[in-house]
C-alpha cells in the first residue's frame, strides 16, 4: 500500500474515527516518511475528545482490520520520551 492509498483510507475512516473520540489524526513513521515497505506498520498520532479507556487498545485493532495493515496508535499525551516525540512530530502528515 502506497501512502497516497494509505491517507485515502484514514480519511473516509475519518468520520468514524470522530464518532468513537479521536480527533486530530495524524501519521507518522515509515508511512509519513514515504519509506514503507511490505512489512511497515502504520503508526497513528491521535488526541482524544473524550476519555477512552480500554476501549483505545480495541479501536487499534478495529483501525489494523479496517486498513488492512497493523496499526499503532499512540495519544501526544503518551510520546514521552523526547527523542521519538520530535521525530513522530517531524515526520507528522495531518490526516
């Protein structure tokens, strides 16, 4: 999957997305980059509107059976260590 075909995909999920709580989605990583190959995951940057709970690990399942790829999903709140924060943030493409 190419990143153009990729951010299609996030983007009609989008609304969906917004219903469960997640807002301001953003990709990064290997996708974000345009470096994916066959085995890259997609990595996901998303605030939520609400609190989510366990139901965040269960929407990241949902996301990896939705597009067909494994999906990371991380909160900005839980970028902690610094050196991969600027990298994600560096490599961020708004969804």
């Amino acid at each position: 999957m190419t990143r153009a075909e990729l951010l299609e995909k996030l983007r009609e999920l989008k609304p969906w997305l917004e219903e469960q709580g997640i807002v301001n989605l953003r990709l990064f990583g290997s996708y974000a980059r345009d470096e994916a190959g066959p085995d890259s995951d997609v990595d996901l940057l998303v605030d939520l509107s609400q609190p989510l709970g366990l139901r965040f690990y269960s929407l990241a399942e949902e996301l990896t059976d939705k597009v067909g790829k494994d999906v990371d999903l991380l909160t900005s709140k839980g970028l902690r260590n610094p050196h991969v924060r600027a990298s994600a943030l560096r490599d961020c493409v708004e969804v």
